[in-house]
C-alpha cells in the first residue's frame, strides 16, 4: 500500500467486472434471444419473480391438501377467524417466585418475567404446589387453581368471569321483529 493514499492513486481492491450487455447483436454471444433460448415462460419477463408457493399453473400444494374443517365464526374460539390466546402461568411459578403475603396481578408477573407482554389474556393454571398466601388477580382461572390458591389461605381475583356456556342467548320478539304475544283472554256471559 502506498505511503501517501490521495485521489490520484486511489484504486479498488479487486478488479472490476464490466457489466453483461447483452441484446448488443450476434457478435457479442448474447445477442437475438439474449441467452434466454426460445419462447417459454422462461423467455418472458418477470418469469424469475414468481410469488412463493407459484408451481407453474399447477394447483399448488396450499390449495390440493385438505381443510380444517369446523365452523370458522368468531364464537368458534379455537379456529375461528378472532381466535384468542391466553398466556399460561402455572402455580409452581408463583411459589417460586414471589413470597408470602405478596399482592400477583399482571404487573407483578410481568416484573417478575413471568409473562413477556400484556397484549394476551392471563390464565393461571394449577399445575404445582402453592404453600403461600399470595392474592391473585389474572383474567382468569382453572378450577384447580382457584382452589389451590384459596386452600393456602389466599385469593383468586379474576377480571374477566367466564360466560357459562350452557346459556344460550335468547333474542326478544322485539329484536326479532315480530309482533309480541299478547295474552289471551277469557269472555265471561
């Protein structure tokens, strides 16, 4: 390497490659079809920017195996479009980590690492053993949890009580929109 580098004797560290012109006529050997052979789809442009999962007009693979199958509304909760995903804590996580007498809620878990965000629902679950008196709030609870916590002397708080399943939602004749039935009546003579 020179002592002295200016712009007088600056140069690239390797040797650069001029630049494939091709279309430049027959003499250059990539002229007329420019190294793309024939017609084809390869000949054309934009052939070499296909989308992923593109098998050359072939149903694709996504499209020939078969589909979930179930009712895909949004009440459908674990396959339905507006799935929803709880973030699991399990008992032996809390006796692990927090003392007794402490106040668990979403800010404590998450100071605590044990759960990463609050963008998903909380469920604490019961697997382990609870010997401390902690009162919990989470948005909701196994049944076996719930009674862990309570046997140990402490609290289940949930913010979000889950809807009892056996009730179906009945809709009024007034949203239904029809007439309400009147009551009948008896004529005495």
């Amino acid at each position: 390497m020179p002592e002295d580098l200016n712009l007088s004797n600056l140069k690239p560290a390797q040797k650069r490659a001029d630049r494939k012109r091709i279309g430049r006529g027959l003499g250059s050997g990539k002229g007329r079809y420019s190294g793309r052979g024939i017609k084809g789809q390869k000949s054309r442009s934009g052939s070499h920017k296909m989308r992923a999962g593109f098998e050359g007009g072939q149903m694709p693979l996504y499209m020939r195996v078969g589909k979930q199958r179930g009712a895909t509304s949004k009440d459908a909760m674990p396959i339905g479009p507006f799935r929803t995903f709880m973030q699991p804590v399990n008992l032996r996580d809390l006796q692990r980590v927090f003392s007794d007498g402490d106040t668990v809620d979403i800010e404590a878990l998450i100071d605590k690492g044990l759960v990463s965000n609050t963008k998903a629902d909380i469920k604490i679950l019961g697997q382990g053993e609870l010997k401390k008196k902690l009162s919990v709030t989470a948005h909701a609870f196994s049944e076996t949890a719930r009674e862990k916590i309570t046997a140990a002397g402490g609290s289940a708080t949930a913010l979000r009580e889950p809807a009892d399943p056996r009730k179906k939602k009945r809709r009024s004749a007034k949203a239904a929109g029809e007439a309400p039935a009147e009551p009948e009546t008896t004529e005495e003579s």
